[in-house]
C-alpha cells in the first residue's frame, strides 16, 4: 500500500476518534496494523480508542505489544502505568512507572505517578523513602497542594499514624527535609491534634509528638544548670527588659486583636553553658544542645530538638578539639533572626571572664549565604578561619562548647531589648559607608521582590503615596551598610511586616512607623522593637481576602505568608493621626 493511502488510514482513525465514533476509529486502527504490523504506531492508537471505549483490558494488550515493538516509548509506558493504576493494578503500574521513569528521570509527574500508584500497597516507608528521593531530585514538586494531596489519600486510607513514625523516622535521618514538616501537620491536624500540627508546619515537632510515633529511643530533657556536665556563667547586662507594659498602638478601626493583650516585655535572664565533652546539631529550622550522655540540653535547644534527641540515625559526627562556641540559631538565613536571635549573641560571649579569647572555633549556620552575614561578621571581628558553618557541617561534638542562652525561643516572641541595644551600639557606625545623599525622609519599604506577605493593591498605595514625599525602597536591593543609614535617616517608614523591619533599632527616636497586615497575621515583633527605640508606632490591618473574594492560593493564606489588601484611605487618616503628614 502507498504511504499516502496509509496516511488516509490514519486520518481516518484521527477523525473517527475525536467524533467518538469508536466503531470506526478500531476499525481503521486494525486496517493500520494490518498494513504495519511490525511498527508500534498502530497498536499505540488503538489502545488510546480502546480506553476511550472503556475496554482496559484490550487497551492494555494493544500497547503491551507496542511496547514490545518499541520498549523505550516512555510515554506509552506511562500511559500503561495509569490504566494499570486506574485497574487497581498497583504492583504493575508501579512496574510500569519505573520503566518510564528509567526512560525520563527528569519528569516529576513520573515520580508523583508512582507515588500514588504505591499508596494503595500499604508500603508505607517504601513511599516515604520514595517521596524523599522526588524531594531531593526535584525539589519544586514537593509544593504544598501536593503535599496536601498525598496526607488526604493516606488518611482516606486510615494510615495516619503508620505515615506519622515512618515520617518522623525520616527526618531523624535528615531533619532537612522541610516539606515533611508540612506532611506531619496535615495528619495531626486531621487527627484532631490542631497545635500539635500548628507547630510542625512551623517546623517545630513537639517533644509529644515524637513520644507517641516516633519508633526510635526515648530522650531525657533536663535544663543546662542540672546537667552535671555543664557549668553556667551568668551575664549582666545592663538594658535588660524588665516589667515593661507596652501601650496598645493606634489603628483605624477596631483595635482588639489579641496580640496586643500580651503587652509586658521581660526580657530572659541571660547567661552562658560551658558543656563538657557536649554534642550538637544545627540546620536552618533546628538548633539542639546535648550533654555528652545524649541527654537534651532543652533551654538551649529549639523548634524540633527532641526530634533530633531522640534520632540515632543522624549523619556522622564531627570531632572538634578545643573550645567551640556553637551559636546557630532557628531561621538561618532571616535577616531578622540572624540580626536579632544570632548577633546579640556575640555580646554574652564578650561579657564573659573569659572573653573571645578562649574560644578556638565559632559555629554559625553560614557565613556566606547572605552578603549581611559576611558584612556583620567581619564588622564583629569574627575570623573567617576560625568559622564553621553548620549549613555544610551540622552535627558534632567538642572538648568543651559555650552556648549563649536563647534569648527569643519558639513560643517566647518578644525580642530582647539588649539585643535591639546590642544592634544599634555595635553596627550604628556601618552607615558611613552609605552616599550621603541616599534615600529621603519618607519610606515606603516594598516586598515586591518576595513571592509572599506582598502588598497586594501597591499601584494603589503608591498613588496616594508618593505624592506625600515617600520614596519607594526595596531592601534586598541594598546592603546592610545603606539599609542602616536609610532607617537612620527617616522620619517616617510605611511597610508591610517584614524581616527589614529590624533596621527600626537604627531609628532616630519618635520616627514614625506604620506596619501593615494581613488580618490572618498580626505578629507584634515591631510594635515591640518601637517601644524600645522610642519610635511612633501604629498599625494597620488590610482586607480580608475571603470577604474579597479570594481563593486560598490567590491570597496565600499559609501560615504567616497572606498577601495584605490595604485600605488606602484608612492608610492616609492614620498618617495623619500619628503626625506624619505635618
């Protein structure tokens, strides 16, 4: 037969099939194999009609012998996995999916296919191994509806608490593998644990939830000061918070929210842990002390220290000789926890009787992810030979360890007002290095640069805005020596809550600052820092993306993350109620 009248066969059954006239597309796909029945082409079309039909079986023949003709058309093998899976085949669509995954490892639907193929076999730390593996090959898949997906089917299938300890066995392994953490508070949440979830996706497992489905040892926590490895140096300082009742700040409209009921600062006593023969581990969310019986140094440690505790399947364990003060902090990379949880922390060490001095190695998650950890590091005198970073190394042990005190634990929000002190004493003088002439006396710090907690009517804002003066700033553009000489500069700052907002502790006192939120997030970080510096604070919540009419993923209404709707002219009377239109 000439090609063209092959070609006729195959429009023939291209036509037949997309008018649902299946009679016809099976028969002209038969013609086609007849005339090629050497050549997969045929057979791959008449499985695709034959699905259409709702003839599985004979679909599943047609493209098994396509296979066979051509066993690299990882298409078809995908294909066949779904039919397999849509059969409740699992162990052959797993087969299947293998096959097509070793033909294209790069597609990460393959993968997620496969995963959802084995759900269904009860292999239940197979999967989770298996969903790492995606994690760790294709990062970006793991994304929040998906994780979303997988906990509904494994709960649909009443295997909670099974997919509970194999996670958790997991991240014992590897307590890096954040989307994991979302994974577990999805099932708590659906167990009716609700605060137990609310603090794994903070990446905070509570020790309870490791008690009850973790399979490995049990930990002992006990305080640094009944450790008998551990002796305690305590530290004076003199900006200590103590008692301080902080005023509610101005609003337009209801100002109840409750955060502003918790409104008595005192700051923590602080002090330093000289631990004997101590054993540590540190990674972006976790910081975690041990005495060198293994047992968990808890008002040192952080977030998931008793998974880590209770882990004997951690990477090895690096020895350091000498002194080694281990300074990590939850949030690695934040700009407002590096500058208020992890700097302050220098000072205890200062005011040690031993001073830096008698310290051989610095531990501090990185020095170089960030150009402002570089900066204040160097500014602090910090050598780079004498630090280890514990992005790249993070679990070891030492003759001896110092640890600061934490000073703004997971649950004790408030900063401490030393370290607002610390801040502006120690890194004031970094903005000499700025241009005289950068930045003006009205800011308006934008997120535009962020995928989340965005202002999400800017054009509108900066409408009224920017004819009042106010000069649009995006932080991330600058460095830590211009950020510090714009905040000294102002007089008046309009943002959406931010880690930028730690540059507040450089303010001239009674700048004025407003901070905008989502109504779903109101944290009082800054409200707090105000108070210190003595600066002009109000606040103001934007519209409720739900009475907007707005999906979840429109708004990104996870956790802290919700874009903010102001309510422009609510933004111009409070300006002018603080006094800043004058």
């Amino acid at each position: 037969m000439s090609q063209q009248t092959l070609g006729e066969i195959e429009q023939q059954a291209q036509a037949a099939f997309e008018r649902g006239d299946w009679t016809t597309a099976i028969a002209a796909c038969r013609r086609w194999i007849a005339e090629e029945p050497e050549r997969p082409d045929g057979y791959r079309a008449l499985g695709l009609v034959l699905v259409a039909r709702e003839q599985p079986m004979a679909a599943i023949a047609a493209w098994e012998r396509a296979i066979a003709l051509d066993p690299n058309d990882g298409d078809l093998w995908a294909r066949l996995a779904k039919l397999y899976g849509d059969l409740h085949q699992g162990e052959a669509a797993i087969a299947a999916y293998d096959r097509a995954i070793d033909l294209a490892p790069h597609r990460p639907d393959l993968h997620l296919a496969w995963i959802r193929s084995a759900i269904g076999l009860e292999q239940d730390g197979w999967v989770i191994e298996r969903l790492k593996a995606l994690y760790l090959s294709h990062p970006l898949a793991m994304d929040e509806t998906v994780i979303r997906e997988l906990a509904d089917r494994w709960l649909a299938l009443d295997r909670a608490r099974s997919i509970l300890t194999h996670t958790l066995t997991l991240l014992q392994a590897d307590p890096r593998l954040w989307p994991f953490y979302g994974l577990l508070g999805h099932l708590l949440q659906a167990i009716d644990r609700p605060r137990e979830a609310t603090d794994c996706f903070n990446r905070a497992i509570p020790a309870t939830v490791v008690r009850d489905f973790s399979p490995h040892r049990p930990f002992c926590e006990i305080i640094a000061a009944a450790h008998p490895a551990v002796c305690l140096e305590l530290i004076t300082l003199e900006t200590q918070a103590k008692g301080l009742i902080l005023p509610p700040p101005p609003t337009i409209g209801p100002n109840d929210h409750p955060i502003w009921h918790d409104d008595r600062a005192d700051d923590l006593n602080p002090y330093l842990a000289w631990v004997t023969g101590g054993r540590a581990w540190s990674d972006w969310s976790n910081t975690v002390v041990m005495g060198p019986d293994g047992r968990l140094l808890d008002d040192l440690s952080g977030h998931s220290a008793a998974l880590v505790a209770a882990s004997q399947t951690l990477p090895p364990c690096e020895s350091l000789p000498g002194t080694v003060a281990f300074l990590p902090i939850a949030g690695g990379t934040n700009y407002f926890h590096w500058m208020i949880d992890f700097l302050p922390r220098f000072e205890l060490l200062r005011r040690s009787a031993k001073g830096l001095t008698e310290i051989d190695w610095f531990v501090v998650f990185s020095r170089s992810l960030a150009p402002f950890q570089r900066e204040t590091l160097d500014w602090l005198g910090i050598p780079a030979d004498k630090t280890i970073e514990s992005a790249w190394q993070p679990h070891l042990t030492a003759d001896r360890l110092v640890v600061p005190s934490i000073a703004c634990r997971y649950g004790n929000w408030k900063p401490p007002r030393w370290g607002c002190q610390f801040l502006r004493d120690q890194f004031a003088g970094l903005s000499e290095g700025a241009a005289p002439d950068l930045g003006g006396d009205r800011l308006y710090i934008s997120r535009q640069d962020a995928n989340y907690r965005r202002v999400a009517n800017e054009e509108a804002l900066l409408a009224i805005l920017e004819p009042l003066g106010f000069q649009t700033v995006i932080l991330s553009r600058l460095s830590l020596a211009e950020q510090i000489a714009l905040f000294q500069r102002a007089k008046v700052i309009v943002a959406p809550h931010g880690a930028g907002l730690v540059n507040l502790v450089f303010c001239a006192p009674e700048t004025c600052v407003i901070e905008l939120f989502s109504p779903k997030s109101v944290p009082g970080l800054f409200w707090v820092i105000s108070h210190y510096m003595h600066l002009h604070y109000g606040y103001l919540l934007g519209a409720d993306p739900e009475g907007l009419g707005l999906s979840i993923e429109q708004s990104r209404a996870v956790a802290n993350h919700e874009d903010i709707w102001v309510e422009v002219a609510d933004l111009v009377q409070l300006l002018d109620r603080l006094g800043a239109l004058t």
